[in-house]
C-alpha cells in the first residue's frame, strides 16, 4: 500500500471528525504526537497496523449481532457474519484450536466467559440444565436458589498476583475473587520460578474445579505440559489466560510445552497486547467446551462488536504471515538485550533474567519504590509502570518493582544495541534518583529527588534513540 493512502486516510477522518468537534480531533493527533516521541516500554501495550485501526472505524459499529454466525438474534447480519467467521477461522489456524469465539470485548470479559463455559460444563446442576435447555419458564423459585448455590462457591487455584498474576484469577477487587473459593500459587522465594511441586501439592490440598495460568508479571516461561498434568491428577479444569504472551505463541516462539494451546482445556487471551490487533479478547478450546463458550452472549456479553471483529480479523491474518513469527522473536531478542544490558550495570532483576518479553526490574536495590521510580522514569521521557516483586514489602500501591516489556519498541524496529542504550538510560536515572521526605521529615514512599538536568539530558537521549525508528512512517497528518 501507498504511503499516500495511509496519510489521507487518517488527514480525511480527522478532518470529518473535526468538523464537528475539533476538540477530539486534536486529541488524537496529539495522541499520535505523544506515542511517537516516547519511549514506551509498557508491556501490556503496542502498537496495531494501521489496517487493524482503519477495519475499526466504520459502519460495523452500527451493527447489533447477537447470536452466533449464522444464528443471529438480529436480521441483516450477513456481513457481520462474514467478518467474525473470518476472525475465527485466522484465530483456529494461527493458534491451531479446533473452535475459536471472537467476541468479548476484553481481556477479562473473555475471562468471564472461559469460566462460566466450564462451570456449565463441570457442574451438575439440574436447574442449569434446564435453563440452557431453553425452559426457562419451568423453573422454580426452588430451581433457581438450587441454581446460585450449585454455581456459588467452586474453587480456581491461580497465579498470585503478587507472583505476576492477574486480578482476574481469582483476585478480591474482582468480579473472580467474589465468585470463586480462590488460592492462589506463588513461586520460590530463591529463584523467583514457579515451582511446580508446590502447585501439584496445593491442588492436591484444595482440589479446585479451574486450575488457571497465565500471568501479567512473570518473565519467565510456563511449562503447560506439567501444569496440565497437575490439573489431571486432581481432575481440575485447566485453563491458560494467554493474554501477555498470545504474540510469542502466535509467532512459534513457545512451541512444545510453552505452546497452551495443545494443553489447556481452554485458552483465553487480549487481542492488543504482543499479539498487536484492536483492543478486545478472544477464547480458543476444544469441541467439549465450544457450545458453552459460544453462549458468551448474552451470559456475560452483551451485543458483540462488529468493528473490533473485523479488526481482528485483519491483525490475525497478519500475525499468520511470516514476519510476525520474525518479530515475535525479535520481541524476545529485545527483552533479552534489555535484561542483559541491566544487569550488566548492576541492576537487580526478579529471576534474574527473562524468557519472554518482558523484564521486571526489583528496584529496591537502587532504594527507590516502584513508585518513585515510575515517576522518576516518565520525567526522563521513559514509560514505564510500577509493579509488585513476589512478597513485596511496599505492597500494590506503591510496590517495589518496574515491569518493562519490549512488544512496542519492537514493532518500531528497535534491536539490540538500542535496547543496551534503554538499559544504561534507566539505570543513569534510578541510580541518580534519590527518596524524597513528607512534609513532617519523614521518609516518604511516592516523592523523591531527580536533578532536572539529568531528566533532561536522558530525555534527550532517549528521543534521539527514537529518531531513526518512527511510528507510523507512512502516516503524516501534515
Ligand atoms: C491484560 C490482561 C487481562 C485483561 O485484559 P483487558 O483487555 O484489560 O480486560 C487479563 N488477563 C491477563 C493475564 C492480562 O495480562
């Protein structure tokens, strides 16, 4: 495509847009003008093609589409059906899933779905049988009371959050936490890893119903091989939140037992992290849990979203040509030059290194919170977020740690000797970065000390790095 094509696209939908409210119009180029001169090192974040951003902005948002492909609650669906048939059969031949459900709008919604799925499918519950046997109205008061506590109470057994977890796993300030009996498996105090007797005993202590991996925080691979085998010996669901990582498995850099796809009874996952399409989820399993997946709407979801399905579509069709599987180990290539560099300076990194995309620096060692360094980090035009280390001693809020991951500055282009630049900037800045005090002299956890010439200077350097790797070359909005 023109290079020309992706300038006017976006100069003429921002002029339409401008002409009645300018106001947004300006905040998305200025959104534009924001992602491209900072240093993103977000984990969680990328940056989508702009096919997979220009498939979202259209008449399919117009569109209601309850119901599955071609069994839609809603007339006129045909296109709509096209797209998410389209998205689905990208998603089963990219990932190699017999079924694939295309539409939750999230991450977590996608996780709502996987676990009703496998409550439907694992609890015995005459009154649920009668509900999805579409007999509603026969039901009882006794029935549905027998229903909520049948439902009420199974047990997940998941990663804790402090160990990278995520908050849906089973976590309190989550609609998981009050749903769910949940436990939780940490990983070795010594080595940072997840120690896989430690979680074999604990299911065999608490023998949950869903046994769940997957992580937001963890830098390391996860044997899903074992972890399935666990789930067998005590009967459990097995099922893998690949959100963080779906793009290394999509790019055939977990492969074998890192792969989840041939091990988990089903897979939930975000479409816009390392995997680099629209905002939204997606969940793969098996034909025993497909039909119960497919009732995602209207059991948590509401009407699906045609324009982010279409979206998908596109973003999965490009992570099957080949030079996604290049920049999926690009991305770890990244991370690893990352770990390395900071390491070399000194830096004190949770299991000290990573195999996956994302390195979480424990910056207590540099005698800072994960708060203080965050801040320190952004005045020095490096993006970053804040992060929990295993038994952290500052707790969520502040934390102890700052997780950093390579999806992003990978689709820009950046390499390795780049990412030994990033490591000695982050360093320069956490090393001259000093605690600050409250205002009655005491020690404070949020305010700290950065000479604004040394923010200066490193920001400086840190958008000279970008220089030579801009986003969105082809698009210039004049
Ligand atoms: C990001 C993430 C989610 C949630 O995704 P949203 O799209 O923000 O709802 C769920 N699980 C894991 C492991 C994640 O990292």
């Amino acid at each position: 495509m023109s290079r020309n094509a992706e300038s006017t696209a976006f100069r003429s939908a921002l002029e339409v847009v401008r002409g009645v409210e300018p106001r947004v119009a300006d905040a998305i180029a200025a959104e534009l003008a924001d992602q491209r001169e900072s240093l993103k090192l977000i984990a969680s974040e990328n940056y989508a093609s702009p096919a997979t951003l220009l498939a979202m902005g259209n008449w399919f948002s117009d569109k209601y589409a309850e119901g599955t492909v071609g069994r839609r609650f809603y007339a006129g669906c045909q296109n709509v059906d096209t797209v998410e048939a389209l998205a689905a059969e990208h998603a089963r031949e990219l990932f190699g899933a017999s079924h694939a459900y295309v539409q939750p709008h999230s991450g977590i919604d996608a996780n709502l779905v996987a676990f009703w799925a496998i409550l439907a499918d694992r609890v015995e519950s005459p009154a649920l049988k009668k509900a999805q046997a579409r007999q509603v109205n026969d039901l009882t008061e006794a029935d549905w009371f027998a229903l909520r506590r049948e439902l009420g109470n199974q047990r997940m057994l998941g990663m804790s959050l402090d160990a990278g977890g995520h908050l849906t796993h089973g976590f309190r300030p989550n609609i998981s936490g009050k749903m769910f009996d949940q436990r939780s498996y940490g990983t070795d105090p010594a080595t940072g890893l997840i120690d896989y007797d430690r979680v074999a005993e604990a299911a065999r202590e608490f023998k949950p119903l869903i046994l769940v991996a997957g992580y937001s925080a963890y830098p390391r691979k996860v044997n899903f091989r074992i972890m399935r085998e666990i789930a067998d010996s005590v009967g459990a669901t097995f099922m893998v939140d690949m959100a963080h990582f779906a793009g290394l498995v999509a790019g055939k850099v977990f492969t074998g037992d890192f792969d989840p796809v041939p091990h988990a009874h089903i897979v939930t996952t975000t479409t816009h992290k390392s995997l680099r399409g629209p905002r939204g989820g997606m969940v793969l399993c098996g034909p025993e849990l497909a039909d119960q997946v497919d009732r995602g709407c209207p059991m948590v979801l509401g009407g699906p979203l045609p324009h982010v399905m279409a979206a998908k579509a596109v973003a999965l069709a490009e992570a099957r040509r080949p030079d996604f599987a290049d920049y999926a180990q690009r991305i770890v290539d990244n991370a690893q030059a990352l770990a390395d560099g900071l390491l070399r300076r000194g830096a004190t990194l949770v299991t000290g290194g990573t195999d996956n995309h994302l390195v979480l620096i424990d910056v207590s060692g540099y005698g800072l919170t994960g708060r203080q360094a965050e801040q320190a980090l952004l005045d020095s035009g490096i993006v970053t977020n804040r992060n929990s280390v295993p038994q952290d001693p500052n707790g969520a809020w502040y934390t102890s740690g700052i997780r950093i991951g390579t999806p992003a500055l990978t689709t820009r282009g950046l390499g390795a000797a780049e990412m030994d630049a990033t490591a000695e900037l982050i360093h320069t800045v956490l090393s001259q970065t000093t605690p600050g005090t409250g205002p009655d002299g005491a020690a404070s956890k949020a305010k700290y000390v950065l000479d604004p010439a040394v923010a200066e200077s490193v920001g400086k350097q840190a958008a000279d790095l970008l220089t030579p790797f801009p986003l969105y070359p082809a698009v210039d909005l004049g």
